[in-house]
C-alpha cells in the first residue's frame, strides 16, 4: 500500500483555499459589478424603446378619426379617450426628456446623438402651438425609424447596420424638417415672453 505524503495534501489543501479565497474577495466583486453594469445598460436600451415605442403607438391611435356619421355617444366617447391619449403623449414625452441624459448615456456616437436629437424634436413639438392633431402625427411619423435605431446590432451583422444607418438618416431627415416647419418667433412675441 503506498504511503501518503502528508506535506503535498497540505500543500495542495493550502492552494486551494488561497486561490478561492482570493477568487472570492479579489475577482468576485469585480465580476458582479461588471455584470450589474452590462445589465443595467439592457435594461435602460429596453426601457427606452418601450417609451418610444408607446409614444408611437399612442400617436399613431390618436391620429386615428371617426366617421362624420358616427353616433353621437360615440363621438363623446372618442373624444374622452383621446384626451387621455394626448395626456398619454404629453406624460411620455416629458419622461423621455427628462430622463435623456441616462438614455443617452447608453449609447455611443450616432446612436447617442440621433437620440439626443430625436427627444429633442419630440419635446419641441409638444410644446408647440400646432394643433393636438398634428402633434400626433408628428410623432406617429417620427416614431417609425426611430423604433429600429436604438436596437444595436452586433459588428458583423451587416444588413443590421444598413438598416440603422438608414434609420437614423431618416430621423434626421425628420427632425429637420419637422424644425423646418417651426414658425420663427417675432420680435414682439419674444418681448411678450419676457
């Protein structure tokens, strides 16, 4: 029967504690944070295209009209539910706008910038004095190329990259021309303002 040798179970006992040890306290937290980190980016990429994706849906449902024809209990009805669409719209434009920085802050480059600029163009316009009718489909139409843009595709998906190219050329597209649109303001409805 061979002997053991005492001194290398130790030995090895003694390496295996140290290592998972030091694995424990050493490279665990790190990894957690990392994980968190990554997390945390998924997480706000999926929030903020629930957000665009509801401010379009609700723009796209208020633009929506009604018969001339329609019955009168309906009509009220209609108009009931959207005033609460346009509450809808004016609540997740303003949640997009205030929480721009930390939707941003997940993108990098154009991504970043076309949101930036996207947000932009939405908060301007529910602001603006154009009727609730056009707001909507304003951002009915904005909607529809952002929607694809924030979903980053991997590097060597190449049809992916086209695609959010494209998209975010249209938004930019968009966004101009909806700026376009703006009316100037005249030198006495700037001292009004004031």
């Amino acid at each position: 029967m061979p002997a053991i040798n005492w001194n290398t179970v130790a030995t090895s006992a003694a390496t295996a504690i140290i290592v998972t040890l030091a694995i424990e306290y050493l490279a665990k937290p790190r990894l957690e944070a990392r994980k968190e980190r990554i997390l945390g980016v998924i997480r706000t990429r999926q929030e903020v295209l629930a957000v665009i994706t509801k401010l379009s849906i609700v723009a796209k449902m208020y633009g929506d009209d009604l018969p001339a024809t329609a019955p009168l209990d309906l009509q009220r009805r209609v108009k009931v539910e959207r005033d609460r669409l346009y509450k809808v719209l004016e609540d997740q434009s303003r949640h997009l706008m205030d929480d721009v920085a930390r939707y941003a802050g997940v993108y990098r480059g154009p991504l970043r910038d076309i949101l930036i600029e996207y947000t932009g163009a939405v908060h301007g316009v529910m602001l603006s004095m154009r009727p609730r009718q056009r707001k909507a489909a304003h951002l009915a139409q904005l909607g529809k190329p952002i929607a694809t843009a924030p979903e980053v595709p991997p590097r060597w998906q190449v049809r992916a990259l086209v695609r959010m190219v494209l998209a975010l050329r249209q938004v930019q597209h968009m966004v101009a021309t909806i700026e376009d649109e703006i009316p100037a303001a005249t030198p006495a409805e700037l001292a009004r303002r004031r």
